[in-house]
C-alpha cells in the first residue's frame, strides 16, 4: 500500500460550514499547519488538509451536494489547561470542564463548525 506522505491509513474528512474557521482554530488551538488548500471557482474549500503533530484532518466546504459533516476528535494535548483556554477564547463551547482523570487531564469543547474535541493531558507513568 503507497500511503502519501503524512497521511494515515484511517484519516478523519470533515464537510464544515465554515473551515476558514475551522483553520484558525485548529493553529490557535493545536498549533496546526495548513498543509494544502483548493478553492472552487466560486471561491469556496473544495479540499483542505491540516496537520497536528503527525497527524492530517481533510476537510471541505459545505456545498449543495455535501452537507456538514462533524466529528468528535480525541487529541493529546501538552497541557489541557492551555489548551482549554485557547479553545474557549476562539469561540468554542465547554462540553465537560477540565477534570483530573486516571488517564491525564481532560476536557470537552465544541468548535464553531460543532466538531466536539476530547483534549487529554496524558499522566507519563513509569515502570
């Protein structure tokens, strides 16, 4: 199999209403990289790809053939807590509030394009 360079096997497609948007939040956020954009003539995301770490989300514009299309997306996190306020200061919703769970530090928000993002500190644990 010829996987394309930073892409996964299982990859995450997003139909937004609003991915300009969604691009700011996830740079602000998870400190993402637009990696490719094509517009449609009328001026609209035909397809679009960010990275966060080593991972890429495709994403496109709602059209009349395409409907939103959300996800909920889990993500490791450097610290929650920095991440949560990020989050909330560009728009997004608190789903659960930050918590200390046996897993690392955790919360719930929802962007404004209504992808809900699970965002985990994760607790190194030794041997």
């Amino acid at each position: 199999m010829n996987i394309p360079k930073n892409h996964q096997t299982v990859m995450v497609y997003l139909i937004l209403d609003n991915p300009e948007q969604f691009i700011s939040f996830t740079k602000e956020v998870f400190n993402a990289e637009l990696t490719h954009k094509g517009m449609r003539e009328d001026g609209r995301i035909m397809h679009a790809e960010i990275s966060v770490g080593e991972n890429t989300i495709m994403f496109a514009q709602v059209s009349d053939q395409w409907k939103s299309m959300t996800a909920g997306i889990f993500v490791y996190v450097p610290s929650a807590d920095k991440a949560f306020d990020i989050a909330i200061k560009n728009g997004a919703t608190v789903i659960t509030e930050l918590t200390d769970q046996p897993y690392g530090r955790t919360c719930g928000v929802k962007d404004t394009n209504g992808n809900v993002w699970w965002m985990t500190e994760a607790i190194v644990r030794s041997k």
